[in-house]
C-alpha cells in the first residue's frame, strides 16, 4: 500500500495575496492620478490607467472564478507574472528607472521567494532584471528636468538599476533560505508529533485492548457454555444447529480478536489496501459509512466510468470521508453521491437534503473557524475546520473543490473535480 506525501508542493493563501495586490492597486491608481492632475506631470495616464484596469480585473478572477482557498505553484506563477509585467508597463511609461517607485518592482519576486518553489522564483527574478535593465534604457520621460539632472551623472544613474538587481538576488536569497528552513523545522515538527502521538495511541490501545479482554473474557465464556449446551439439546435439528454453530464461530472470532490485540495492538489498516478505481474507492468510503449511519445513501455513476486504477491516498480518503460524513451529519435522509469519470476528467459529487450552508458562510467556505449568525441548529454547527481540511488535502492533491448550496435540492452541494492526468499521477 503506497502513500503520498503532499506537504512539500508549493502553495500560498489566496485571500492574503488578494488583500496584497489590493493594496498595490489601489496605491497605483492613487499615485498615478495624483502625479498626473495635482502635479501637472506629463505622462500617458490613460494608457496607465488601463494597464491598472487589468489588474483589478485578474483580481476580481481571483475572488469570484479561482474557487481553490491556495494559489499553486504554477497559478501563483502566472499572476505573479502578470503584477511584474504590470509594474514594468506603468514603470515605462511615467518615468522607468527614474522612478522613484522603481523598488517595487522587487516585490512580487521576493513575496514568492519563500512561498513557492525554486524553479518559479528563479523565472521570475530572471524576469524582474530583464525589466530593470529594460526601463534603464528604454522609457518616457516624466519629469523631463528630472530627467536631465539623472543623466548629468551616469555614476549616478547607473547605480540605481544595479543596487536594484543587488537587492533583488539578496532579499530574493535570504526569502528562500529562511523559508526552506522554516518548512524543514516545520515537517520535522510535523513528524516528530506524529510519532508521538502514535506511540501515545499504541499505549492507550494496548491498555484498553488488554482491559476489554479482561472484562470481556467471562461473558464470552459463558455464551460458549451455553451454545454446547444448545448444540446437545438441538442435535439432529438441522435448522437450529446451523444457527448455534453461527453464534459459536461468531464467539470464537471474538476471542481471537481480543487475543491478537492484547498481543499486538498494531494492526494493519485494511480499509483500501489495494489499488481500484475511483468508483470502487468511493464505494468502499461510502460503505464504512452506511455501517453507522441509519441515513440513505445513493450512489449514482456511469456503468462505463474510467476503470483505471489508482493508489490510496490518505489526503484523498481523509478529504472526501470530511465531505461524506458533513453531508452524512446535516442530512435530513438521504445523502446522494454522483460520480463520472472519463478520459479527460473525473467528477464526484456529494449532496444531502438538509437546510444547505447559510448565506452568510457561502462565500467564506473553506476557511477555518467559520459560524453563522443565523445558524437554526446549534447542535451540528461546527467550526468548518472539517471543510477547511478536507477542501486544503483534495486541493493538495491537485483537485479543483466548489462548495455551494444545491440547485437541484434543498441542501448543500459539494463537487470535487481531477484532470485525470493529474488525479492517476498522484
């Protein structure tokens, strides 16, 4: 049985970087209109103010369409991309190095530099010199006399682009050395709890496995006396017999069990031990579920759904169990699973028929420590560190997750959605 370690992908949290570039936006419309009409500074503001346009547009992509709650590795990329190409643009046009807001074209490199991996951060500060280097050479004046004093002194002039570039490798250096080491402390952490708990776990199990043997061991004794007994006063009826020979093996396995656990209190999880597909995996979650639950559970798929295997992953059974059992607990009775799964893509949906998320949530789902004001039942109201779990490991494991109210039902609607390239190179 293999499992999947996820933790070292690279991601950072999409609602700080959406407050961030607000912040930057903002700032840029604010300087940009106050040069052009309250320092009567000639430069193309329209133009200016079209390229901030666009930033606010990705920005408005990010809150309302990009639906995971962590931007990846490559999507940080690409709208880390896009802030460094805007800056260049505006840079360009009011000024270039001149510039005195040139340094902060320094800071989409170095925001990733601790966040993401090698691999992007090198890109994008190969990308941030070509642009320095650029708007050394290449820009529309503003102010022209500034200009000319710059130009007086090319030691001067030329030390700005280079005690740029120098800051950049540095800041860009010390933001990935100390978030390396941050994430090493921060998995050896992560490990040395887990074998702690683990160890604290076998403890309990062993002492409570041990006592349940003790304490069980007379009762079951008893029962084994009284079959022998109802197998001698039954013999010859082939009805009872089979009936008492049941109950006989049924006491049997239980002995062996409380045997083997005092023993040994490690067992093996057998719950998904071989690889299956998606539709059999989905099956053998639901079914641990209907074992406790006294809820219906409907499971609809397409007879020609993608029979290709995959490995357990613990992140994948854990987040899809967190979707299972939320809509299992808020469910009135009957919880409707859906899967289709093909070539290109593989799609599995969870619904119930209970009350739905409240309104005042539904925008802030897949954050930890959520409540409602207007929740009507205070006995299931949580504290959506289930949903935060689950949506944070599926979206590790590279699939897309939208939570929302059914439009189809009464109750809430989770879908959960894998480019199959991705979801069988897990």
């Amino acid at each position: 049985m293999k499992f999947f370690e996820t933790s070292k992908y690279h991601f950072f949290k999409k609602s700080i970087y959406i407050t961030l570039r607000w912040i930057g936006i903002i700032g840029q419309l604010v300087a940009v209109n106050f040069v052009y009409f309250f320092l009567n500074s000639s430069f193309d503001v329209f133009t200016s103010n079209i390229v901030i346009f666009f930033g606010i547009l990705s920005n408005l992509y990010l809150i309302f369409i990009y639906k995971k709650t962590q931007l990846s590795d490559r999507s940080a990329f690409l709208f880390l991309l896009i802030d460094i190409l805007q800056l260049g643009i505006l840079l360009y046009l009011s000024g270039g190095i001149t510039n005195p807001f040139v340094i902060f074209i320094l800071i989409p490199s170095v925001f990733s530099s601790s966040n993401l991996s090698f691999k992007t951060n090198t890109l994008l500060v190969i990308l941030t010199m070509v642009i320095i280097l650029f708007l050394t050479f290449s820009y529309k004046d503003l102010p022209i006399n500034l200009n000319s004093d710059f130009h007086n002194n090319h030691y001067f002039y030329y030390s700005i682009p280079t005690s740029l570039i120098i800051a950049l490798v540095f800041l860009n250096y010390f933001a990935m050395m100390f978030g390396s080491q941050s994430r090493l402390r921060k998995e050896a952490l992560g490990k040395m709890e887990e074998v702690m708990a683990k160890e604290h776990e076998l403890l309990s199990l062993g002492g409570q496995a041990a006592a349940a043997a003790h304490s069980l061991g007379t009762p079951l004794s008893t029962i084994t006396i009284i079959t022998h007994d109802l197998m001698k006063q039954f013999k010859g009826q082939k009805d009872f017999e089979k009936d008492i020979e049941l109950l006989n093996s049924q006491v049997e396995r239980c002995n062996e069990i409380l045997k083997k656990l005092t023993l040994n209190p490690v067992e093996e999880d057998e719950f998904i031990d071989k690889d299956i597909n998606i539709r059999d995996y989905l099956h053998e979650i639901i079914s641990s579920f209907k074992e406790i639950s006294k809820k219906d559970f409907v499971f609809n798929f397409d007879q020609d759904s993608n029979p290709k295997k995959i490995s357990k992953s613990i992140e994948i059974v854990y987040g899809l169990r967190n979707f299972i059992g939320n809509a299992n607990k808020f469910a009135e009775k009957t919880i409707f699973i859906n899967l289709k799964s093909d070539s290109e893509i593989t799609e599995i949906t969870v619904e119930d028929d209970g009350n739905g998320y409240p309104r005042d949530i539904i925008s802030k789902i897949g954050e930890p420590y959520l409540k409602s004001n207007n929740s009507k039942n205070k006995s299931k109201e949580g504290l959506g560190l289930g949903l935060f779990i689950g949506k944070t490991l599926l979206e590790k494991n590279f699939a897309s997750v939208n939570c929302r109210n059914s439009k189809t039902r009464t109750g809430a609607e989770v879908i959960v959605r894998w480019n199959n390239k991705e979801l069988f190179n897990i």
